[in-house]
C-alpha cells in the first residue's frame, strides 16, 4: 500500500496546538467584517475603515452630516452619551448665562435676597423680566418692616412692586441728622458718662422704651388722621395726560400676596408685622407707594426717644381723613405645660379672650417662643401668665431648663424673658406676669419674682403658699407685684381666675391628682380618634368631656356645706334611723341655728371690742407667722385623722380577725404593710401636741424652730418607711389578687366617710405628701420670721434638713418612675433584648415612617424615598432601639392598637444624625447613621420631627462625654 503524505501529515497534526492555529486561521479567514481574536489584525482594520468613513464625512453636506450624528448618538449608550457631553463642555464651555432663565424662581429670588436695595434698583434695569423679579414683595418687604415702615394698604393679587415704591418713596422723606446734630443729641463714644447702677440703667431703658412706644403711638394715629384715602387724589401730571393710579381695598394681605418659599409671613420682622398682616390693621403712618413725594421732610427735631425714631419713620404732611382704625384691645396669654396633670380640663375652662399656648415639656425655649410668637399673631398681650411644674423655690419651665434665680440671668433664658416681656404692655398699663407657683413662700422663690420683675420690667404675682393640699395654693392669696411679701387687693385667687372659669379652677386644684388617672384612660380610649388634631384641640376636647360627663362644678360646694353634710353623715352611721332623710334634715337644720347664734354673737363682741381691739386686729391680721403656723397645725390635724384612719379601719380589725382566728391576712402580711404607719403616727402625735401648746400661747417672740428640730431628728421613721412603700404596695396587690377574703374587705372598707373617702393606697401616699407640705409652710415661716428673732436658726435648721429629705423622697419617685416605664417598654416589644441594665431611663418616644431610596447615587435633592414600613423609636439616655410599628385598626371604629417588633438597637455613643432637605419628594424626614447602617425615617409633622431632634442632640452629646 502506498503511502500518503496528507495520512502522515494529519496525523502529525492532529493535535491540540494545531486545532487551535486551525480554527484562529478558519475564524480570521470566515470574518466578513472584522478579525474577532486577532487584536492587531482588528485594529488595524478599524483605523482602515475609520479613515474611510472620516473620509466620506468631509465629502458629505451639512445635512448629511448632522443625520450622521443623529444616528449615532440615537444609538449610543449612556456612558457614551456622557462622554460626548463632557467632551463638548470641554470644547465649547459655557461663559455666560442668564440665571433668572436656568434657576427656579424661588432660587432667583432668593440669591437676589441678599442684594443691597441700591443694587436691586440696579438689577430691575438689566432687563423686563429682571425687572419683575427685582421688584417683588418678598424682596422688599423685609427691608420696609425692620425698619418700621407699615403698608398701609392691601396690595392687589396681580399687584407687584408696592413694597419697593413704599421703601422709595420712604427713604425719600427720611429726617436726616448731621453728625454734628446725632452728637448734641445722642453724644459720643468718647463721651464722659456718669456711673449709673445697674438698677439705674435699667429703669432708664424702660423710660426709653416707653417714649419710644408712645411716639410710635402718635405717629400712627396723626398718620391715620392725615392720610387721604386711596385713590381720592390725582397724581401731579395727571392733568398733562397722566394716568391715575388707584388702591384696590381689602379686609387684609392674604397668602398669596407672599411668596412661600422666600419667607414665611409669621416669621418675618416683630410681632407688630402679623398683626399688620393677618389682622388686616394699619399698623405704621408711612406713605402709600401711589403718594405725591414732592412733600417737603418734617426740620423738627424730636427728644431723645422721637431722635430715635426719626432715622427710620417718615413723615409727610397730607391733609385729607380716613376713618380711624380700631386696634383690638390686649388679650390674655397663658403658657400651659403638657406636665401639668390634668391640663385637659384647664383648656376647658378658659375664658374667652385667653390665649391658649399649650406647648410640649420635652422642647426648647427657642421652640416655645416661636410657638408663642405663632399664637399671639402680633397682638400685644395685657398680661403672662404661666403654669408650669415647679415649687416654691424654682420652676421646671422645660425637660432640661429650670427657672431658679441662679439660671434666670443664663444667656439663653435672658434672652428668652426679654423676647417673651417685649410682647406684653408695659407696667404702666397693667401688664405683668402671673406665676402659677407659690414662690411667694420662700426668701429663694421671692428673691427670683424681683429678679424677674427687674429684668423684664413688670410686676410678677405669685400665691402665697399658705394653703396645702394638691394645687390649693393657686386658691390662696397672692402676692402684690411691688412687694414680694404684700398681699394682693384682688382678693383670694383673683389673677388666676383672670384665665380660667372659677368652678374649672376650683375643680381642678383640689382633684388634680385623680382627675389625671382618669384622664389618663380617657386619653388612651379616645386619643387614637383624636390624633390628627393639635395638642391643644385634643386637650379641650377630652377636658369637656370630663367636665360634662363627670359633672365637676356639682362636687365644687362650700367649705361650710362640705363639713355640715360630713357631720350630719357621721352622726347618722352611729345611730340605727329607720328614716334617715327625716333624721338628716333635722340635723341640717338645728346646725344651721347652732351657726347663725355663734356668728350673731361673734358679731356683738366684735362691735363691742371694735374701738378697743382695733390695732390688735391689725396686728393679728399682718400676723403672717401665726398664720403659716395655724396652717401648718391643722393641716397637721387633718394628717393624723387620716393617719389614724388607717389603724382604726384596716389595722384593728385585721388584727381581730387574727387573734379569733379567721385571718383575712397573716401576721407578716399585717406587720410589712401596716406597722411602719403606726411608727409614724406616734411621732407625729407628739409633735402635733407640742405644737398645739405653742399656739396656745402665741406672741410675737413665740418660737415652735424647736418643735420641728425635734421632729427632724427622727426623720428615720419617714425613711423606713419610704424605703418599704413600694414592697407594701406590692403586698396589698398581691394579697388582694389572691385572697378573696381581704378583697371583700377592702371593698367594704375604702371609700368610706371613716377613711375620708380615700383608699387604703391613697391614705399610705400621705406621709410622701406631708413631707411637700412642710417644707412649704417652713418656707412660709422662715420668709415673714425676721433673721434676728430666736426662731430663725431652729426655722433654717429645719427647712434645710426637710428640703434634703424631700429631694430624697423624689429621687424615690424617679426611680420608681424609670423602673416603670422600663417594665412598660419592655413588654411593648416584641423580641427585644433586656432593657433593665444598669441606669438606663427611657427618655423618648416618637413613631416615624422608615423610608429607602432606590439609588444612592442621585443627588439628595432629587433623590425619591419609597415607604418600606412604620418604626417605633425608642430613645434612651444609652442607646436607641428601632422596632418595627405594625397598626390595627378595630372594626367598625375609628381606634386602633399599634405592636412593636424588635429591629435593631444602637449605641448612642456610635450614632450620628443628619436632617435631609425639605423637597418635593420627601418632607420632615432624618438620617440615623450607625456603625454598620443607615436609616432614613420621617415623621407625620415638622414640630415631631423637631421635637425629637431637639433632645436627641443633647443624649448624643452626653453619650459621647461618658465614652470618652
């Protein structure tokens, strides 16, 4: 057989190197376009055909090429497409463009905002449309108000340019003082001045307020008296073909007349400007912008306060009347904090013409002055007034800001008084301050009323303090405004009830305490119907509620038919009476008779002791010691009664029923929750007698510092006895939870006119209560006992030891509250980690909506943020829990529940906030930024999101101070 060469051939070659030369060679040769796997061969062959095809592009047309380029960038990808965008940016840059025709016109405005009025003139000749702009109300407005200068008319909706001709027309009729002038009148630096005191000052800065407001005054009202009415007159020109201009009248500058993105219209100048505007009064004597300005300026020189006006009020000298306007007399402004119990029926009972500021404890003063500033629309206010969580030595006027004469004169609550007294008539017309605390009660309190008084330069009136009981004192007598410890001629309660209804406000200082329980349900069952209205609409609605269905004014009777129907109930249990409402108006009436004898014949004696007894009445009525110690031994008193309610009514029959061996409880369950009061009830005994022998014998130099040293030396009862409360409590919950002997017998024994309508829990609070209200008479006492009479130190010793253990027994209360809403929050959510660590407090509560974007790489002003779910934020004073908030909503009603599931926890030492910018696309949200990830929420308002910022900025803060 022969042999082949192309046999031998293959099969030399049949192996892997020569397949791959193969099909690199077959795929080159098959190409009809470009080689695929040969880099230089492709390469070469693109310059080949890109020579060709730039070859054929010089030959085509105009036309022709641009259909080219069409293609092409039709069939470019975005990357490609970028390119060919930077590539012509570098070959044709852009020099110059009009930014009025490339920016939204809220952003021409408001880079136009920060012209000089000078380069505004120069900017409306650049061009019609710059014209347009450069002239707008938002523009000039500003400009006009800061320095006093009011429009005296409503521009029309279409109108432009009215602020600007006013500013002209104004600066064009300004008094010009020459330096020589500005130095006769208002001196120089280099000026000698005489030493004033810092009293001295003061005054002199109210005396010049004062001119100041008066010559405002004048010149409104000779400025209203003066101008003539719009469009009554021709303008000079008129008769040489002219055109008139006239006034279109209004009832006031609605929104549309500001623009809302340059400005808001309540934020914009003073107070004076939102009543301008929103009131629709006439609040400035400035010309119109339609005015002659031929007028001739005023050569007369003012005094030292009309001088100042003058560089800043034109005044131009018309002849024609208008009607007056009628300025709205001064309203009331009342503060209210949300940690006030029961504040929900105090906006129910507010008289007309109050202001309401119901604001939130957790803010800011900054916050709360522009809640106010909102609230008082420009008006001036005749009087403050201020209710607020605090005693009788200072005020807790926000979560972390305390009024006390140490902090009054602080940067930022200086600040604070002056800004909110600038807003309130002066002294001379009645304006003033009314507290709701009894600083009046003490030297500390008292010092701080002056210190108030003097900064903000009204009178500050506060209660006396001398009554006890839960908000009783605001029904005591209040302090005059000029002497600290003067009586007020108003009578008793009289400046609060300039606020608030005097059955709302009786009603309320005397059942506060329970009323918040109750209105604690009532937020929680109809809050969820009521949650889309304001706080301050949420809380009358609720307060009216209480008040009507619980029928309060009826519980409000006198003092005389409250102890005529308790004695007359008291003697009908201790007799069996077959008809006992015979037998009680029997006795209603015989003690009536026994009254009206005793007083006919306290009458005689009066009259016959009258000329006799007149300058020891007085005395005993300026007798301040002996009232503050008559009050304290009966309250005294009445603490004992209750007191001994507890042994009469719970002890002595629980004991019984031991010894004769029907136990309703143990001997150890008896002894942990009822002998501690009987340590207590023995001490007080003593004291209380001790104290009643003084009284007997009262004078002048009668001294009971002593007495109460005595009892402050064996404080430890109270301490025992504070430190077992909370194992007491839990004792009578679970005894009455699992013995169903001692439920009945609570059943039959609270409430009763023996353990004077209190329960066995409530009657235990009363050694916490007692202890407030020694040191607020000790207060009382120490203020009107003069520091050389021989009671002062016993009086200072004592108050100073009942203060300590009074901040002990609130620290108590803290802890206990903390505990509390620790337990609370813990069983709220679900999954989630112990809470109970060390000393963590919740702090802040807020519900938001969690929100994700699509791409991180879009600019955050035209980022979109989709809606993932609802989340719970959870702020403690260490770290901040997520949850995830899922809501229920019940059938048929408009409630619902909301749960909360564990999402994530971080430490507030490694977290970081930033606020997103307010767009179209995404309003009120924030960025939480931890070590591994990031949230974006948003909450529902702009104050909750505010609000919650505001104290988490300083946890943050103090975070990072404990790590490092």
């Amino acid at each position: 057989m022969g042999s082949s060469p192309h046999l031998v051939k293959r099969w030399q070659l049949s192996g892997t190197d020569y397949e791959q030369v193969r099909s690199t060679r077959s795929d080159t040769r098959l190409s009809c376009w470009t080689p695929l796997n040969n880099q230089s061969s492709n390469l070469q062959l693109f310059e080949e055909r890109m020579t060709l095809v730039l070859h054929w592009f010089d030959l085509w047309t105009d036309r022709q090429r641009k259909h080219l380029l069409h293609s092409l960038l039709t069939r470019g990808t975005k990357s490609q497409l970028k390119y060919c965008r930077d590539l012509l940016m570098e070959t044709l840059p852009v020099t110059q463009v009009d930014l009025t025709a490339v920016l939204p016109r809220f952003l021409s405005l408001y880079v136009m905002s920060f012209l000089s009025p000078r380069d505004l003139c120069s900017a409306a000749q650049v061009s019609w449309h710059w014209r347009m702009l450069s002239e707008q109300d938002c523009l000039w407005a500003s400009r006009c108000i800061t320095r006093g200068w009011f429009l005296p008319y409503t521009p029309a909706e279409k109108e432009y340019g009215a602020w600007k001709n006013h500013y002209v027309s104004c600066v064009s009729t300004l008094d010009w003082l020459t330096p020589r002038e500005a130095a006769e009148q208002y001196g120089t630096l280099n000026q000698q001045s005489t030493l004033m005191t810092e009293e001295e000052e003061r005054r002199k800065e109210r005396r010049i307020r004062q001119m100041i407001r008066d010559k405002l005054q004048e010149d409104k009202r000779q400025s209203m008296s003066t101008r003539r009415a719009w469009g009554s007159y021709t303008k000079p020109g008129a008769a040489r073909g002219g055109s008139t201009q006239t006034g279109r009248p209004s009832s006031g500058i609605t929104s549309s007349s500001w623009p809302s993105l340059s400005w808001p219209p309540r934020t914009v100048g003073s107070p004076s400007l939102c009543q301008s505007l929103d009131r629709g009064q006439t609040m400035s004597a400035a010309p119109s912008r339609d005015r002659v300005q031929t007028c001739s300026p005023s050569s007369e020189r003012l005094n030292n306060a009309s001088g100042a006006l003058s560089s800043f009020t034109s005044r131009p000298a018309l002849t024609h009347t208008v009607p007056p306007t009628h300025l709205t007399h001064p309203v009331l402004l009342l503060l209210i904090s949300n940690r006030i119990p029961a504040y929900e029926l105090l906006l129910s009972g507010v008289k007309a013409g109050v202001i309401v500021v119901l604001y939130d404890h957790r803010g800011t003063l900054s916050a709360l002055l522009a809640q106010v500033e909102r609230a008082i629309i420009g008006q001036g206010a005749q009087r403050l007034g201020l209710l607020a969580p605090g005693g009788t030595e200072e005020i807790h006027l926000l979560h972390r800001c305390i009024l006390s004469e140490r902090t009054l004169l602080n940067p930022d609550q200086r600040d604070f008084w002056e800004k909110l007294s600038g807003w309130v008539a002066p002294a001379e017309e009645g304006g003033g301050i009314d507290i709701f605390s009894p600083l009046a009660a003490c030297a500390p309190g008292a010092a701080l009323i002056q210190t108030l008084s003097s900064l903000t330069g009204l009178e500050v009136r506060t209660p006396m303090g001398l009554a006890t009981g839960s908000f009783q004192n605001i029904l005591s007598e209040w302090s005059d405004g000029s002497v600290c410890t003067g009586l007020s001629n108003q009578g008793p309660s009289a400046p609060a009830l300039q606020f608030v209804c005097e059955r709302v406000l009786q009603g309320w200082c005397r059942q506060a305490e329970w009323m918040e329980e109750a209105l604690g349900a009532l937020r929680g069952h109809l809050g969820p119907q009521l949650h889309r209205l304001s706080l301050e609409a949420r809380g009358r609605a609720l307060g009216l509620f209480l008040w009507e269905k619980m029928c309060l004014e009826e519980l409000c009777v006198s003092r005389d038919l409250n102890e005529a129907l308790i004695e007359g109930l008291t003697a009908l249990t201790r007799q069996r009476e077959t008809r006992p409402l015979e037998f009680l108006a029997g006795f209603l009436t015989r003690w009536t008779n026994d009254k009206e004898g005793e007083e006919s014949s306290g009458d005689e004696n009066k009259r016959a002791d009258d000329f006799s007894s007149a300058p020891q009445s007085s005395q005993i009525a300026l007798d301040w010691r002996g009232a503050a110690a008559r009050e304290l031994h009966h309250s005294e008193c009445l603490y004992l009664g209750r007191l001994g309610a507890v042994l009469k009514v719970y002890q002595e029959p629980l004991t019984a029923a031991l010894n004769s061996n029907r136990a309703i409880l143990s001997y150890n369950d008896i002894r942990m929750v009822l002998s501690p009061v009987t340590q207590i009830l023995e001490l007080n005994r003593v004291f209380q007698v001790d104290l009643e022998a003084r009284l007997q014998q009262w004078g002048a130099e009668q001294c009971v510092g002593d007495v109460l040293v005595k009892l402050c030396s064996k404080l430890r009862v109270y301490t025992n006895y504070l430190n077992n409360y909370t194992t007491a409590i839990h004792t009578i919950d679970k005894c009455r939870e699992t013995k169903p002997p001692f439920r009945a017998f609570l059943k039959r024994a609270d409430r009763t006119l023996s353990t004077h309508m209190l329960s066995l829990q409530e009657l235990l609070l009363c050694p916490l209560w007692r202890i407030q209200e020694y040191v607020t008479l000790l207060q009382a006492l120490c203020l009107h006992t003069h520091t050389a009479h021989p009671d002062h130190t016993h009086l200072s010793s004592a108050l100073n030891t009942l203060v300590t253990f009074r901040e002990f027994t609130q620290k108590l209360k803290r802890n206990s509250e903390r505990d509390r809403l620790i337990e609370q929050t813990q069983q709220m959510i679900q999954g989630c980690p112990n809470l109970s660590e060390g000393n963590r407090q919740l702090i802040i509560t807020q519900d938001a909506a969690l929100l994700r974007s699509p791409d991180e790489q879009i600019p955050d002003s035209l980022r979109i943020y989709e809606h993932v779910s609802d989340v719970g934020l959870f702020l403690f004073n260490d770290a901040l829990v997520l949850t995830r908030r899922r809501v229920h909503h019940t059938p048929f009603t408009l409630t619902y529940q909301s749960t909360h599931t564990f999402l994530a926890s971080v430490a507030l030492c490694s977290l970081s906030v930033r606020e997103v910018t307010h767009t179209r696309y995404v309003c009120h949200a924030f960025v939480l930024e931890g070590p591994c990830r990031s949230w974006v929420c948003a909450t529902e308002r702009g104050e909750e999101r505010e609000h919650f910022l505001s104290v988490l900025r300083p946890a943050l803060n103090a975070a990072l101070t404990v790590h490092q």
